[in-house]
C-alpha cells in the first residue's frame, strides 16, 4: 500500500509516479488531492495504481492538474460538483463514474483504453477545453452508458473509434467546437444508441469514416436522436452505418385489404421504425449522408434546415420494410436545402432507396441532380414528393424506379430531365388500375420538361393542368405499357395492367409539345384543353392504344407541317375522332393558315364539311355531295366559276335550238343564243338579251333554273374571291 507521504513527494516535484500495479487507498489519494500541500504543487501523475474504496471528492477544489494514467479503480469515483484545473483518466478501469455539475477549466480526457463498466455520469458538467472519448470502452449497466445531458463543452468533443454497449445521452448539450464521432461503434440496448436531442454544436459534427482507413466508419446499432439539434458547421455520415438495433419498436404490418397503402407519416420522435431522427434539425454547412452510408429504418429530416448542400450519392437507405409502398427510407417533409441536392454517382454510386423517398414541401433553393439513382418502391409512391420547390435543374436522368414518382404541385425553376428514366411497377388504384409512373399533376417548370432517348412510363404520364414555359418534350419514348412482375414457374403468366391514359396533357399549358414515342403509346392519350404554341407530331402518337382525345385542344403552329402530307394528317384526326368534333379541324385549319398555307387549311376546313353532312341523314348526305363537288362547300370558288361556264354552254346549245319567239315584233331584236344564255345565268349583269324574248314550256324552265344557279354560283364565286383578295 503507498503512504501518503511518497504521494506527496511525487505531487510536490510534479514527477509521474508508476505505481506498477501497487494499491494505492481512495482516501489516502484525496487526501493529498485537498491537502494544503497541494497548493503551488505543478501536477499529480499517477500511472498504473489499483485505488481501492471510493475516491470521493464531492465538492472539492483541487488546484492542479490530476493524470491517472492506465490506473485501476476498485469502486466508482464520485467527483459530483468538484472543480478540477485539469483531470485525465486516459486508460483507466471503473466500474463507473460519477461527475453530475463536474466544473474542469481544462480538458477531460476519458480516452486511449478508458474502460467504464457502468455508466459514466457528466450531467450539467462544464468542460473549459476540449472532452476526450476517443478509442475509449463505456459498458453501461442498465442500459446507459454516458449521461451527459446538458453538458457544455468550450472546446471539441472527441470521441473517435470510442466503443459503447449503452446508450449515449448528450439532450441539450452545448459544444464550442467539433461532436467527432468518427469510426465510433454505439451499441445500446435501449433502442437509442445516441440521444443528441437539442443539442449544440459550434462547429461540426462528423459521425463518418475515421482516418484510420475506409473500413473504420461510424457504426451504431440503435437510433440516433438528433431532434432539434443546431451545428453550426457540417454535419456528416458519409460511410456511417445505421441501423435500428435489437430493441426497435415493431413496424406496421401489411394493410388489409381495402385499407389505404399510402405510407403513414410515422408520429415524431417515438416513432420506432426510424434510426436516425432529425426533425427540425439546422445545419449551417453541409448534410453528407453518402459514400456508402447504409440504413436500414427511416432517415427523418422534417422541417429540417440546411445552409449548404445536401449529399446523398452512395448511399444505401433501406425503409424500415424494405422495397414496399408502406415504407420510408428517407422523409423530408419541410426540409429547407439552401444549396443543391446530390444524389448522382460520385464515385461510390449513386443513392439506391428501399422504400419511399418522401419530400413533401421541400425547398431545395439549388439544383437537384438524381441521376441514375435506383428507387426500390413496387406498386407504391417511390418518389413523393408534392409542392417540392426546386430553385434550378431537376436531373432525374437514367432514374431506376419501381414504383410512382408524384410531383404534384411542384415548382421547378429550370429544366425537369428525365432523359433515359425507366419507371416500373406504378402504384395502382383501388380497383386494380396503374397510376401513373409520372405524375406531374398542377406543376410549374420555369423552362423543358424532357423525357426521351428511352424513356419508359410504364403507367404512363400525367401532366394534367400542368405549366411549362418552354416546352415539354417526349422523344423516343415508351409511355403506357404497365406490365405486372413476371409469375413463378408455378403460377400462370399474369396480365398486365390496366392503364387509364398512357399520356394525359389536360389543360396544359406550354410554348411547345414535342411528343415523337419510338412505338404508339399503350393506352388513349388525352390532349384536351392544352393549350400549347407549337405542336410535333408523329405517326406513332395517332396509333395510341385507345385513340387521342383532342376536345378543346389549342395550338398555334405545327411543325413539319412540310413533311408530313395533309392527306396523312387528315387520315389521323378521322382515325381518332370517330364522331364529327369541328374543334380539331379549325385548329389544324388556323395552323396550317398561320403557317401561310392556305390551301391545306381550306383543305381541311372541306374535310370537316365533308364528315359533317357523311353523318346526316339523306337528305344532308344528298346535299353535302352537291355542295362537295359544285363548290367546294365555298372552300374552292373555281370549281363555281367552271360550273358557271358549263352552265352557259349547255343554255346557249339549247336556246340555239329552240329560238324564243320576241315579245314585240315591231323592234326586231337580234337574238344570240350564248349571250343570252350568259346574261340569263349571270344575276345583276344585263348584257342587252335578257327581257326581249318570250319564254314557254321547256325553255322558261331551262331558264329559271339558270337563274337560280346563276345566284348560288356567283354567290360562291365572289365570296371566294374576296377570301383570296383579303389574303393579298
């Protein structure tokens, strides 16, 4: 046993003393601690000393520095409310600690091999530098290892590669510096393997890979509760894997049948399918949950706030049931992202969710780049994501998805690119239909919306009420084909969905509408009420499974109205219209007349005529033949002036034979035949035979009928020539 005095020796001349295993009394130790020899004394150094019985130092003042290094406590220390100018237990063995409102105007290091069988107690602790968890053991007893609630730190909190079999307390904890907890492995068997609720962070807190190579990331079995927290630099789980532990709460089963299989918003921080909950969170720097990061229950991120970026390329989200419509692997409902949103292959791949990726209402003030990212969600919303405001570019380039993505009443400030995106699987209706793959319902996109080079909609899109201020663009696509999963070698092949409308574009709003498919779409496409300056077709589009609803369609131009033949497009819209609608032959008419050709308009404009009075009755088949061919229904006034000529011929063969006696004798008119057959046709125009002739039998007939065709054709005729002078 070592006396005092040999300990006071050592504490006077700040020598380290190495003990080499040799007990030293609690008592004996606090003593000197408190002693009035303690006073001026440079530092106590103890190395490898069994301390048996209680160190008890409650309240106490010690004035210099206390380093037990690789020493051996018998009992738990108490060093509740005592004042320390420094104290290190680096390497050191306890069954515990108490060190409740512990005031050390130094550093506190509990680190390199420091091993706590029972929970360390920091409660209202205030630390002047920096406290030291790294590569430390914390092997809670009741399930909590360190309590450190509202504990504040002036310097840095360094608990790298630290190992804890409990749960890890720091709620309203105020830190100065860095929270680093990279390559830590937190175990608890609470279910909560670090409870950060509220807690301060002046700088960053790095839960990530730890320098010691790639393989030595942030591991925790149990949920990280980061609610209401501010950090005040980044906050980083890059490589981190997070899981729910032994202890999670039971997620929900399987819906019945007829039950609702839209997720459930899981209830706040008590939700037990989440493992990392950061609700209301504010980050000042950047959110990196990527190059690798994996989970396997909800990343919660509502309402929270981030100053730079958020990253996710590489990471592995994983919903609390895995790739089914009722899971969440991430839910950022709120979230506010002031820089971009990542989630692109940088290098480790790119984000791959299991579950549905849920962003209601938030605002990412940047860019949103997803491309190629994998979305894992069958017959459920793998992307939902309703009033999403995005300042600049959303990339859905190459997106894998099984499921439905939902952006309804977005507001995206650039371009939505979905170039090479396949989605697959659509969430379906209660009566078995697909919904669609993309659903754009009453969204804003301030430039294109594109989708092409192999773009597949499996249930189809829906643009409905949609705005895009330049164009919207489906180029070599593949829109409504919804197959259900290929059967087992037991079942017997299954059928595919039913798709309402492989494209539904009512009430569009757009400059231009490009839609050119690689293959005609698997269900009707619906153009009602769009609204659109320019229109690009193709053959494929008018074979659409279905048809093409074009009831109040407008637009101001079409393209390639050069290439494709007139008689091609008119063969389309009687394909897809079986019954007589005006609506879409005025509009290709107007077209076709802005585009200054008028022959093509009036060549539609016939068309239309023509399958008007084709479903009248007799009666007006009869006469829509008659107006077809003697005057063009008014469309084509020289076919009038040609039955106006042959009229005149065929009067003047007959009045040559059949000469009208005068009706005076006494003034000898001269009679002409042919002139007087032109003058009898022609109405207004008197060219000196009309009234001189007494007319009976066949001719009166012959030349009451000429009057009446006289009136109708040149009616015609002069209402076509001021069309064509108007035009000049």
């Amino acid at each position: 046993m070592v006396d005092a005095a040999v300990l006071a020796d050592a504490l006077a001349t700040g020598r380290e003393l190495d003990l080499e295993g040799a007990s030293l009394s609690a008592t004996t130790l606090a003593a000197v601690l408190t002693g009035s020899t303690a006073s001026g004394a440079p530092a106590l150094t103890l190395r490898r000393a069994t301390i048996t019985g209680v160190l008890r130092l409650t309240g106490a003042e010690i004035g210099v520095p206390v380093e037990l290094r690789s020493c051996v406590f018998a009992q738990a220390p108490d060093l509740r409310m005592a004042q320390f100018t420094g104290l290190a237990l680096t390497g050191c063995r306890l069954p515990g600690l108490r060190a409740g409102n512990l005031r050390v105007a130094a550093d506190l290091l509990l680190d390199d091999g420091f091993t706590s069988h029972g929970p360390v107690h920091l409660a209202d602790a205030q630390i002047g530098g920096s406290l030291r968890l790294s590569g430390g053991r914390l092997r809670g007893a009741g399930g909590r290892a360190l309590i450190a609630d509202r504990i504040v730190v002036d310097g840095t909190l360094y608990a790298r590669r630290l190992r804890s079999s409990g749960e890890i307390r720091l709620p309203g904890a105020r830190i100065t510096g860095n929270l680093d907890l990279s390559g830590a492995d937190l175990n608890s068997p609470t279910g909560d393997a670090l409870d950060a609720t509220g807690i301060t962070v002046g700088g960053s807190l790095l839960a990530g890979r730890h320098d010691a190579g790639p393989d030595v990331a942030f591991c925790a079995a149990g949920r990280l509760m980061l609610a209401g927290a501010r950090v005040g630099g980044d906050l980083i789980f890059s490589g981190a894997r997070i899981e729910r532990g032994s202890a999670a709460m039971s997620v929900e089963s399987e819906p019945e049948p007829g039950e609702s299989r839209l997720p459930v918003v899981p209830g706040g921080i008590v939700d037990g399918t989440a493992c990392l909950v950061a609700d209301r969170v504010r980050v000042e720097g950047n959110l990196e949950l990527d190059d690798g990061v994996h989970t396997d229950g909800t990343v919660r991120l509502p309402n929270a706030v981030v100053g730079g970026y958020l990253r996710l390329s590489g990471a592995r989200l994983v919903g609390p049931m895995g790739a089914t419509g009722r899971g969440i692997a991430l839910l950022g409902d709120g979230m506010d992202v002031s820089g971009d949103l990542e989630g692109r292959d940088n290098g480790r791949g790119p984000l791959r969710c299991a579950g549905q990726l849920r962003l209601v209402d938030a605002h990412v003030r940047g860019s949103a780049s997803l491309t190629g990212i994998v979305l894992s969600t069958p017959r459920g919303y793998a992307l939902l994501a309703d009033r999403l405001r995005i300042g600049g570019e959303f990339y859905l380039r190459r997106l894998q998805c099984k499921g439905t993505v939902r952006l309804q009443n977005a507001e995206i400030g650039a371009t939505l690119d979905c170039t090479g995106a396949h989605l697959e699987q659509p969430r379906l209706r209660p009566n078995g239909d697909a919904r669609p793959s993309l659903d754009l319902r009453a969204a804003t996109v301030g430039k294109d919306v594109v989708c092409s080079e192999g773009f597949v909609a499996a249930g189809g899109v829906r643009l409905r009420r949609m705005e895009a201020r330049k164009s919207v663009q489906f180029v070599d696509v593949t829109l409504g084909t919804s197959e259900s999963p290929e059967p087992s070698d037991s079942q017997e092949a299954a059928e595919p969905d039913r798709v309402r409308y492989a494209l539904n574009a009512y009430g569009l709003v757009t400059g231009e509408l490009v839609v050119r498919p690689a293959r005609p779409p698997g269900a009707s496409v619906r153009l009602a009420q769009a609204q659109v300056g320019t229109f690009e077709d193709c053959p494929e589009l008018w074979r659409a499974v279905g048809g093409i609803d074009l009831d109040g369609f407008d637009y101001q131009k079409l393209n390639d109205t050069h290439v494709i033949d007139i008689r091609k497009r008119l063969s389309w819209l009687k394909q897809v219209i079986p019954d007589y609608a005006p609506g879409p032959y005025d509009q290709m008419a107007a077209a076709y007349r802005r585009a200054g050709d008028e022959a093509a308009s009036e060549r539609v404009l016939m068309e239309m005529q023509s399958r008007h009075y084709a479903e009248a009755g007799v009666a007006g088949r009869i006469w829509g033949v008659l107006q077809r061919w003697t005057v063009g229904f008014g469309y084509q006034p020289w076919l009038a002036v040609c039955w106006l000529a042959l009229f005149a011929v065929l009067g003047g063969a007959w009045f040559a034979t059949h000469v009208p006696p005068p009706v005076d004798n006494g003034q000898n008119p001269v009679f002409n035949p042919w002139i007087f057959a032109i003058d009898t046709l022609l109405p207004i125009v008197n060219l000196g035979q009309d009234g001189y002739w007494r007319l009976d039998g066949a001719s009166q007939w012959i030349a009451s009928l000429l009057i009446a065709l006289g009136w109708i054709l040149a009616t015609t005729a002069a209402a076509g020539a001021a069309r064509m002078l108007k035009r000049v």
